[in-house]
C-alpha cells in the first residue's frame, strides 16, 4: 500500500461483515465525489486500478469500492496479493466495518434480509462467524477500523464523512474518543486511556447531571493537580509518537480516554487534548461515545 499523497488519487476500499454499514460509508463517499463500485470482484482490483490511473479523467480521481463476503472466498484469501504494486501516486486505504454478533443478528432480524453465507444448511448466526473468518485477510489490513455496534446510520455517516471524507490534507488523521468503561473499551481503539483515577465530579450533587463540557465541571477538574499531571502524561507521550505513527505511514489513530461513565472525566480530558493537538496536526477530532447515548435517551 502506497504511502499517503494528497496530490495523487485515492483509492477507499469498504468491507467489513454484512449488516455492518458498508452500504452507508459507501453512500457517503459517493455524495462525496468518489466514483464508487459495490460488489467488486477483488481479483478485478489490479485491472480497475491500471485502467482508472492510465486516464486523464477527473470522474476516476478517487474511487470507492466495496470487497465483501459476496467475493470468492480463494479472491478474499489472496487480498494481500491483489493490492501489491499500487502506483506511488494512489493513496490507497482501507476501511474496515464491524459489530457485535449481537448487535448484526437484531439488524438482520430487524430488516429481514438474507446474509449472503446463509441458507438452509447454515443458520444465520454460524454465517456472521465464518464471514468474520473469511474476511481477516482484509480486516488484518484494515488502515481504519471503525465498530458500529452503538452507532446509528447518522452517527456512522459523520465518523465516515469526519475520517475519510475529511481527510483531504493527507498526513494523519487523529480522534479523541471519550467512553465510559461500564459500557466497554471501544474496539477500533488504538490507544486507550483509563482515567478513572481522577477526582469524580458525579459525587458532587451539582455537577451529577453536567459533562466535561460544562464549565462546573472544568472548574472543578482544573483545581485538582492530578489532573494536570494526568493531561501532561498523556500530552508529553502523544507528542512523542504520534510523529512516529505518521511517518510510518498510518493515516488514522483513534485514542480512546475512558471514566466510568464516559461523562465527566473522560469527556474533559478528550476536550482538552483535541485543543492541545489541534496546533500540532491538521486533522483532530473528537467524539463523546456516552454523551450521544444520554442524549438519544432524554
């Protein structure tokens, strides 16, 4: 895979299990001006990029395609090989789109679609599992991973439109992801912060119903040195390899800072930290997991 060049065209390639969002990321890149192709033969990959590089046309300047479960699986398994030799001025990514078994089998209940592994012989549920089998050739590939499991289509539309659409300025892509731990680490995290040893603003009868976001709760986090020594830490290690990250060529880090109930502390250190790396990097952005959920529920 060819390292990032803005200046060159960019080549998105979508898979993940069914039920997962490919169809919404791939909708997304295509309002976007991405020429775009679903059910694409992987063994085709090489000759679509050949053919799409040796004309002048801006129509095939970034292009989209979606490689699923539909693939043959010996296709699937010689994935590596098919993205090998890539022109030095094609970006070429990844993106990979996955849920918890639980999460894709009230989906399909939900629409009442076929999954393209299943039939008579094969229960719905045996099929998601060997789908995630036969696609680890790609899933191990992945340059972005993004688990959809609490997400609803307008959520994934915005990760899709923030992280891939967005990333137009090449470089590094970076999101500060704040999460509660009761609810679990997210998946597509790369680095993740446990916060939890910090002061706790939920024991405070006044700040119990604010966030990180709400100047109470700031206040009250900044008059604690423990907080300033935990944001320096992370700050002074982030500084140190994030640089590194870049030059080896990854496009998207996702840097998770996790309290207990993904509210107070969590979402105040993420806020603070995307200020910080702002100045630093060009593509810095921030989502507050948690948050989104208590306000879908009020």
């Amino acid at each position: 895979m060819s390292a990032s060049n803005p200046k060159g065209r960019k080549l998105a390639i979508i898979s993940g299990r069914s039920g997962s969002g490919k169809t919404t990321a791939l909708h997304v890149l295509e309002d976007a001006g991405y020429y775009c192709i679903d059910n694409l033969p992987a063994a085709l990959l090489p000759a679509l990029v050949e053919q799409t590089q040796s004309t002048q046309s801006e129509e095939y300047q970034h292009l989209a395609v979606c490689i699923d479960a539909r693939n043959a699986a010996d296709d699937i398994a010689r994935f590596d090989e098919f993205m090998e030799g890539f022109p030095d001025n094609l970006h070429a990514e990844i993106i990979y789109l996955d849920a918890n078994g639980e999460e894709l089998l009230k989906r399909f209940s939900e629409t009442r679609r076929k999954h393209p592994l299943s039939d008579r012989f094969t229960a719905l549920k045996e099929a998601l599992e060997a789908e995630k089998e036969l696609l680890a050739p790609i899933a191990n590939g992945a340059t972005l991973t993004i688990e959809t499991s609490q997400m609803n289509i307008y959520e994934l539309r915005d990760i899709v439109r923030q992280r891939v659409v967005g990333d137009t300025l090449g470089g590094i892509a970076i999101l500060f992801e704040s999460f509660g731990f009761k609810r679990g680490i997210p998946t597509d995290a790369d680095i993740v912060y446990d916060v939890r040893c910090l002061p706790n603003p939920y024991w405070s009868k006044e700040l119990r119903k604010q966030s990180g976001l709400d100047q109470g709760v700031i206040d009250f986090l900044e008059q604690n040195q423990s907080v300033e020594d935990m944001f320096d830490d992370i700050a002074r290690f982030l500084e140190r390899w994030l640089p590194e990250f870049q030059a080896n060529n990854r496009s998207y880090v996702t840097i998770g800072i996790g309290c207990t109930g993904g509210q107070h502390r969590s979402v105040y250190m993420s806020e603070r930290l995307l200020r910080h790396f702002s100045s630093q990097f060009d593509n810095v952005q921030v989502r507050h997991r948690e948050l989104k959920r208590i306000a879908d529920d009020q």
